[in-house]
C-alpha cells in the first residue's frame, strides 16, 4: 500500500539522480587530475633542475682524493720521511654487515695473525661510524687483487691504492719526526668535521714534527667523480681533481749524522745533540732507545706498546728535550764564566783537601788536588775550587749567568714539547719551597747539583754559547733567520774558560781518552757525572742496580783554534761522563771532519754489540716476548699447583 504524501520513483527521477552523482564524482576526479597534471607539471618543469640534481647525486659520487704529504729532508736535501705507494684495505663500520664472516674472510685473505684481528675487532667497538678502521697495510698485490675481486662479498670493506709515509732511518729519527696515523674523533671534531679526516687512508701528524708542521706537510686534497649503480658498483670515472701535495719541510739537521749518533749510543739510554755555533743550526737530536716510526704508522699491535711503555729506558721519551738531569760538573764551564764576570781573578788559588768545610757540614771532592787555579780546577774537574769561588762570587750571579747561557730557557722550536728545568735562585726558592736560601744551596748549584736540573740541548747551547761567543738561538727549521748577536762579555772571559776545557781533553784533564785523532783539530770539553741518589764515598763506582748507577755527562766543541761546532751527551746511568759520554763525544765529532774513520770505528762498535740498531731492536722484542711468555707460563704452572693442592 502506497504511503500519503510520499514522493513518486520513476524511472526518469532515478536516472537524474544517478547522472548528478555521477557529474559530482566526476568533477572531483576532474579536479584531482588537473590537481596532479599541475603537480608533475611542476616537478618536470620548474624543479626540472632540482630533480636531476638529486637524481645525479645517487648515481654520481664524489670522492675526496687524500693529499700527498710533504717531503721532511735535511740540510743537504736527503730524505728523512717520504710517500711511497701503499695497497691498503679498511673497514667502514657504519657500512660493515655481518661482522664475523667479513672478518673472517679478510683474516683468510689477507693472512692476518690473532693479535691483529683482536687488535681490529677492539677498534671496531671504539670507533664512531666515520671513522675507518685499518686492516691492512703496505699490501702485496695479489693480497690487494684477492679483496678487490670479492668486494660484493664484503660489507664495509674499503680497498684503496694510495700513498704511505715512510721513513728510511727508522728509529734514528722517531723521536724528532714522530709518526702519522688514523685521526681520531677528537681531531676529527676539532676540525668540524671536515670529511677529508674520515677517507681511507688518510693520516695525520700524531707526534714529533709530523704533528707540529702539520699544516704546512698535509696538501690540498684532490676530487674524483664517478658513476656508480644502485649497490655501488663502479661503472666509470667521470672527472677527476688533482690533489695538491704538502710542501716539503728542510730541516737543519744533517741526516747522516742524525743516524750515526743514534747508531753510535748503541744500546745506551741517552742522547746527542749537535749544534752549528755561528748559525744554531741543530745538525743532530739523537734519543735513544727509540721506536721504530714505520710501526707506529702502520699500527703497533698490543704486545709491542706493552714492551715500549714498561721498557725501563722509556723508549717513547724524546730524552734530548724532556730528559732531564743534574748537569754535575759538566756546569762548571758557566760557573767559571759567572766567576769571572763577578770579577774574581782566574789566577787566585784555592787549596783543595779533599773538601770544602760548611759549618758542621763538610763537602766532599773527588780527590785531594792540592793549590787550584780556574784552569787547573777546570781541567781537573775540582769541586772544592768551585765550593769555595761560587760561595765568594753569590748565587744571584751564578743564577743570571746561567739564564744566560741557556739554562732555565724554552727555546722557540717546533716541537710537541720540551723541559725547560730549573735555573734556581734565591727568590725561586721562596716562592717554591718558601724558605730562605742557604749557603750550602750555593756549594751544591756551584757543581751542578742540589736545585738545578737541565735537558739535554740546554747544555748543547751552553757550549755553543761559550765556544763561540754568540747569543746563538737553537733551530730546526732551514730557513733565514739573523744572524746572532754577541753575548755581552769580554774575550779574555770566554778565552779563559776555553783554555781548561782544552786542558779537559789535551792535557791532564778527566777526558783525556777521547781526544780528537785528527791531525790539527782539537777538541774541548768538560766531564760531568750527575747522582741519581746519595751515596757513600766508599759506594761510587760501584755498579748496583742499572737505574742506581750515575749518569754520565760531556759538553764539547771543536776545533778548539776557531769553534764551528757544540754538542752535548747524556748517557744515563752510565757512571761517569769521562768512562760513557765523552767517547760517544769523540766518535760524533769525528763523523764531521772525518766520516770514513768515524763509521770504520762505528762498525767495530756494532760488531761488538751484535748487529746494527734494527737488529738490536728486533733481538731485544724477541728477548721481551720470551721473557713474558716464561712470565706466563710460570703462572700458568703455579695457578695450576695451587689449584691441585686445594683439590
């Protein structure tokens, strides 16, 4: 039954009300296509650039080229630390799947020994996703091919040809040059972040003059784009930036005499530091031992820092600027300039019994010598001379003297660092210690003992300073600089302290076994032997405990007739400055007027010590590893002792 007021469906109502419907959709469809039509317009037309760009971008990479570093050479142009091709293989981590089994391939690979995948599995735990981890370095070719040809295979793995640092005199340079190695993430933040840090292969300075200079050796680094697929396969190298090589760095060192002091300490613990006296040109800085820097740039594995930093004879310190001693009697040459500049007449005579009476305390000399001079008290080394004559003159002008001559100083060298140690003085000790200075700290300053400590180019300038008599400035770079200035003394002054060093080496001194063998050519110098701790009269000499012992200390120059070159040489523990240091002297100073005769003498010395430096070095890890391994063993045996007899 058909409902009141209700409207009527026809046939025709439905069909308007199905093509509005339909009208509406359409419009909205219509709209949502003119909509999209414009979108694409847009992107194709006006983003037209952007888009590609983007498009470029994924099938276009740059890759940074690592610059080459400059060249180090000495003052003749020889090469201390050069480039040399290196087939190398990282790992980037954030990119590294499957940590095991890529692992585990490289190790079968590449022949990698325990200690090196345990050595790449710990950086890999402490290195940030930039960071590359090195695996492998100075790769033979099939090694670098075997990668190469399974890199699909190997997530993370980043092969690369490119350029090492090396260094041909090894450890003979380690503590002046230093090493290169991987950034870390604090130079990599303090550099904000520049993506050169983070290429493979790339290095940076990380101690010596590799990190000093560092700015002046690195280069600009060169560009590469290539194309590449989806996964990153290469297809084809596009354009390519040249990278601008570091600028080459001459030193004033002279590299042949740099290796022969370095090989001449032998296995001592010590240093040589060699000076020109007219320019301050530094011809030689020699620490031993030392490391080998080649090692460090590739990476050292645990064992071998273990061995470096517990070495007694720390290896890692660079004894020329940080090392630093009593200068003992090697002081005495600046004592006697101070002396004479307070106006006490060289002739004046001082009788020596063996001591110098202080009040209740009596200081002691090395024998009893009988009525002194300067000269004769210089060339026989007496203390009692110097008690007496630095009480007379004051510690306020022993102490200016010495800043004078260098002691005290920092020089201006381009060096990580250096110990300047202490020139002491009345107001030192009061703003040190707050406690008023006492004649018997003027007898112990007078010989070079009690306050004062020195490094070792500190008594090299010294010498330098007194042979020639010039406010010469110590230097490493070849580069202009003026000329130096005269110290304000007179000549007789100088005159006179040279003449009992002559008396030192030529006449009746305490280093009369290492005069000069070259005919008209003299050398002076002066002896001194430093206390590590205090000893009983009846105690010298004795040897004890190596690290008990005395050091031995030499300053020299030569030739006496007209100065040209300074040294100094520190040989630790080595109980005397006449028995260690002074042949060392002899030996290095012959190098410069007469190198056949020097390195004839050299190879007697190594032939008796068994073997050149690398060999030493190597047979002392080998000696090291076995003596751990005993360690080990033994507590390996006696865990297993015990463990039975709780059982």
């Amino acid at each position: 039954m058909k409902r009141r007021g209700a409207p009527v469906i026809t046939e025709n109502s439905q069909a308007y009300t199905f093509t509005r419907r339909a009208l509406v959709l359409g419009a909205a469809q219509g709209v949502l296509a003119a909509g999209l039509a414009a979108r694409m317009g847009y992107i194709s037309i006006a983003e037209n650039e952007r888009y590609n760009l983007l498009s470029d971008e994924n099938r276009i990479q740059m890759r940074l080229i690592p610059p080459r570093r400059g060249w180090i050479v000495d003052r003749h142009g020889q090469p201390i630390a050069i480039n040399r091709s290196d087939f190398r293989v990282d790992i980037i981590p954030d990119r590294l799947k499957e940590p095991d089994r890529v692992l585990g391939e490289l190790a079968r690979l590449l022949q990698l020994p325990p200690d090196e995948l345990e050595r790449i599995r710990h950086e890999l735990k402490q290195a940030a996703g930039y960071q590359p981890v090195p695996v492998a370095e100075n790769l033979a070719f099939d090694k670098y091919s075997a990668v190469m040809v399974r890199l699909p295979e190997l997530s993370g793995v980043a092969p690369l040809r490119a350029f090492s640092r090396f260094y041909p005199d090894g450890a003979a340079v380690a503590h002046l040059i230093g090493y290169v190695g991987t950034p870390n993430k604090k130079e990599y933040e303090a550099e904000n972040k520049s993506p050169l840090l983070i290429t493979p292969g790339f290095k940076i300075g990380k101690e010596g003059l590799e990190k000093t200079m560092e700015q002046r050796l690195r280069g600009k680094p060169g560009a590469q784009r290539v194309e590449v697929t989806a996964r990153g396969a290469l297809v084809r190298q596009l354009t390519t930036l040249q990278d601008v090589s570091g600028q080459p760095l001459p030193l004033t060192i002279d590299g042949g005499l740099q290796t022969f002091a370095a090989r001449r300490l032998g296995d001592e613990s010590g240093s040589v530091v060699v000076i020109d006296c007219l320019t301050g040109d530094i011809l030689a800085l020699a620490s031993m031992p030392a490391y080998d820097p080649n090692s460090f740039t590739d990476g050292i594995s645990q064992n071998e820092w273990k061995m470096l930093s517990q070495d007694e004879r720390h290896p890692l310190i660079n004894k020329a600027l940080n090392g630093l001693y009593p200068p003992g009697s090697t002081f005495k040459p600046m004592v006697a300039m101070a002396l004479l500049q307070a106006g006490i007449d060289p002739e004046d005579r001082i009788h020596c019994p063996g001591g110098f009476q202080l009040g209740s305390r009596f200081f002691r000399c090395l024998g009893r010598h009988g009525s002194m001079t300067m000269h004769t008290a210089l060339a026989r080394s007496c203390n009692t001379y110097f008690y007496a004559m630095g009480r007379r003159a004051g510690i306020d002008v022993i102490s200016a003297m010495g800043k004078t001559l260098g002691f005290g100083q920092k020089f201006d060298l381009p060096v990580v660092s250096q110990n300047y140690g202490t020139m002491p003085s009345a107001e030192w000790k009061k703003r040190k210690y707050d406690d008023d200075w006492s004649q018997s700290d003027t007898l112990n300053t007078s010989i070079g003992q009690g306050y004062v400590i020195v490094n070792p180019l500190q008594l090299a300038v010294m010498a330098s300073r007194i042979a020639s008599g010039l406010n010469v400035q110590p230097r490493l770079l070849r580069e202009r600089h003026p000329a130096p200035a005269p110290l304000p003394f007179t000549k007789e002054h100088f005159e006179t302290v040279r003449s009992g060093m002559w008396e030192v080496v030529n006449g009746a001194g305490t280093a009369g076994r290492s005069r000069l063998e070259l005919p008209g050519i003299e050398m002076g110098g002066k002896t001194g032997t430093a206390q590590v701790r205090r000893i009983v009269g009846t105690q010298r000499g004795q040897s004890g405990d190596w690290k008990y012992r005395d050091h031995g200390l030499f300053v020299c120059f030569a030739p006496t007739s007209n100065p040209r070159y300074a040294a100094s040489v520190v040989i630790e523990h080595g109980m005397g400055g006449a028995r260690a240091a002074a042949p060392v002297a002899k030996d290095v100073l012959t190098y410069l007027f007469d190198k056949e005769r020097a390195m004839a003498s050299l190879a007697k010395f190594e032939e008796q010590w068994g073997g050149t430096l690398a060999q030493r070095m190597e047979a002392r890890a080998q000696k090291w590893l076995a003596e751990k391994a005993a360690e080990k063993a033994r507590a390996g045996t006696a865990g297993g002792a015990a463990g039975a007899a709780g059982r």
